[in-house]
C-alpha cells in the first residue's frame, strides 16, 4: 500500500500550489497532506488583506519543527515532497532522519552551496535590500514574480497565475538563507550515510534557483552511501510543479519512489 506524501510549499505560496500533483497522487492510492507554514493557515484574501504580524519574525528553524511535529504525528514514516524552500526543508527533516523518502523540487541550498548566480540574485536581492526585511512580512509584485517564478510560462498566463496564488511572506527566511556562511540554520549532514533516499529536480531554466544550484547540492552528497539522484527537465522554470507538463515531473517522481 502507498506510504503517506507529505507535501511542503515553499514562498511567497501556499499549499494550492500542489492541487496538481496532490490529484496525481491521490489517483495512485496515496494518501496525500498538504499542511502549511504557521501563520499562513487562512484564505490567500485575508492573508493578502491583512497578513498576520507573526508571520514577519517567521524563521526557518521555526517551518522545519512545524513540520517535523506534523510528520511525527503520522502513523508511518511518510514521503516528503518539497518545492522552492520546501526542499531545502525536506532536506532538513531528511537529516532529522524523518521520511521514508524525499523529493525536492527547485530546491533553495543548505548551507555550503553558492547561491548567488546572477538571476537568482535579480530575483532575491530586492528582499535583502528592504529596510528591516528581517523582521517583516514582505510582499511581491506581478514583476518580481513574473521573472523570479514564471520566466518559460506564456506571458498571457502570468497574470492569473500571480492573482491566483501568491501571498505575502515571511522576509526572514531569506537573510536566514543569504546569510548561512555565518550560521547554522541551514546546515544539512551530506554525510548522513542513515537518511533515507533522497531525489532533486532542476528545472533548467529556473531564475531563483538555476539548476546550477541543484547540481552543486547534489555533488555535496557524494561522499554519502545514503541513495542520492538528480534529474533536470528543460525548459522549465520555478514554477515546475503546475506549469505545462507537470506530469512529465509527476511521473518521473513516481517512477522514482517505487524504485526506492
């Protein structure tokens, strides 16, 4: 019988993100959780309307505990899939030794992983520029967005895509990560030989997290006898999990967890 999945969101989004794959699993038997960050619980209206101040000193450490209580609560080690942040937070609980499994999809790096290629920069740098973005919930525009996420979906897409499901955020988690050469919260064991399998997906032409990243934080593992593998779909931005041909990703990851 098919493990429960565990699906992690990762900024600016909540867990709608996942409808598509959540139905794809879910007609493959799953059992499929969809939770969300803390303080992000409520309509996308009332959270764009009136984001609750809490969110603002949301950090990293603070989503991945969230998580693990959720995960820990479960009956069976479940598969945990994430996207955006959401894979770096997979990664994390992986380490915790959490999860049967693990897939993550445009992942932010752990620590120890150069983050700063030019288009992630562009896509990211406005945040870290904002007076007091450290303790502030933070909110993207159409623009940012467009380019940041939605770079290969057509242009007439864009608008619905952002108007549907983008939300404010937490800016904390960005220093958090920009900053990771002077802490610790985003450090992940590569040598972990005792966590379980673990899958990253590149989209190739992903502007916040270019597949660079995913490869250099799949090369980070080598030195584990824990089961690591990568896969890069071209042509696909930041929004891989519900842009055209998500199945192909779909699938692949299906594929991928019944051979784990």
């Amino acid at each position: 019988m098919p493990k429960p999945i565990v699906f992690i969101h990762g900024a600016f989004v909540g867990p709608m993100c996942w409808d598509n794959f959540k139905g794809f699993f879910k007609a493959k038997g799953y059992q499929c959780l969809t939770p969300t960050w803390p303080y992000k619980d409520r309509s996308i209206e009332e959270q764009r309307r009136n984001p609750l101040p809490e969110l603002g000193r949301l950090g990293i450490t603070e989503i991945v505990d969230h998580h693990e209580k959720i995960i820990r609560g479960l009956s069976e080690p479940p598969i945990l899939l994430g996207h955006s942040y959401g894979g770096l937070f997979v990664q994390m609980l992986l380490d915790r030794g959490l999860g049967s499994a693990g897939v993550a999809i445009d992942s932010a790096p752990p620590k120890g992983i150069l983050p700063f290629y030019p288009s992630a920069v562009r896509s990211l740098l406005w945040v870290l520029i904002t007076p007091g973005g450290w303790r502030k919930v933070i909110r993207t525009n159409f623009k940012r967005f467009s380019y940041g996420f939605l770079n290969t979906v057509p242009e007439a897409d864009r608008q619905a895509i952002y108007d549907k499901y983008v939300i404010p955020e937490t800016g904390r988690i960005f220093f958090q990560a920009a900053y990771s050469m002077f802490n610790n919260i985003t450090r992940v064991n590569f040598k972990n030989d005792r966590r379980a399998p673990l899958l990253l997906i590149a989209g190739s032409s992903d502007h916040i997290v270019p597949a660079p990243i995913n490869r250099s934080n799949f090369k980070k593992y080598k030195n584990t006898s824990a089961r690591t593998d990568f896969k890069e779909f071209e042509n696909r931005c930041h929004w891989i999990i519900a842009q055209a041909g998500w199945e192909e990703v779909a699938g692949y990851t299906f594929e991928w967890l019944n051979k784990s």
